[in-house]
C-alpha cells in the first residue's frame, strides 16, 4: 500500500516591531501564512510564493523551524521564521484580512489549538528544529 503524503510550507513572518504576520482565511479564520508544495517546487519556493500570494509580502527566510505532522488527513506541514522585505499588504480569495499583531494578540485571534503550537514552537529557540504530530 503507497502512501500519499500533502507537504505544505507556513511560514511565521516577524517584522521589525516583532509582530507576527496573519491571513484571515474564509474557513479556518486568522493563521499563518502558506501553502501546499507544488509540483516541481521547492519547500523554500513554496512558502516564498504562499506568503506573497496570500498576503502581498515578500519575505526573506531566516531559518528552517521544524515539521508539523496531522496524522489523520496525511499532511506534513514544514515551518520557516522569515522577515517581511515588502510592506503593502493584498488579500486574495485565501485572505480576507491581512495584518501584523503581537503574539498575545495572534494567540487570540488564532482559534485552532495545532495553529497556536506551531506559532509558538517557530518563536522557540529550544529542541529546534521541532516535530510536532497532531
């Protein structure tokens, strides 16, 4: 039996205040930015294009964080801290609002527990880089 895993590449994007970008997704509500790894791409490329794509911000990569695994939909979620280089926001269909908020602020309009965790562990500098499975 072959297995079929989805990889994405999120990235926690902080900026000089060091606030935390976020995306409003019509479904999940507010998250970080990402996305899906298309075929002949990079997991770099990936989170470069997600993050401009979903929040107009081109963004500079700082350092690979870790994996994050949800075990029962057979997605592997890699994870990046990077730094904006642009500065004007756009939304698209995957983004109604975008902005910059503190950690306590993004802990709060980020409902999804796993979300939370991801953000936290990218902003750790203990263990990296982390696994997490969910």
């Amino acid at each position: 039996m072959t297995m079929k895993f989805i990889m994405t590449s999120g990235a926690v994007v902080v900026n000089k205040e060091n606030k935390i970008l976020l995306k409003r997704d019509p479904k999940r509500g507010w998250e970080l930015p990402g996305g899906q790894v298309e075929q002949n791409e990079t997991i770099k490329e990936t989170v470069i294009r997600e993050v401009k794509e979903e929040t107009g911000i081109d963004i500079e990569l700082i350092k690979f964080c870790g994996i994050s695994q949800e075990k029962n939909r057979d997605i592997c979620n890699f994870w990046w801290l990077g730094t904006p280089i642009s500065s004007k926001f756009c939304t698209s269909s995957e983004s109604l609002e975008v902005g910059f908020f503190d950690v306590k602020e993004a802990l709060i309009l980020i409902k999804n527990e796993d979300f939370k965790e991801e953000l936290l562990h990218c902003l750790s500098h203990e263990g990296e880089p982390f696994f997490l499975s969910f």
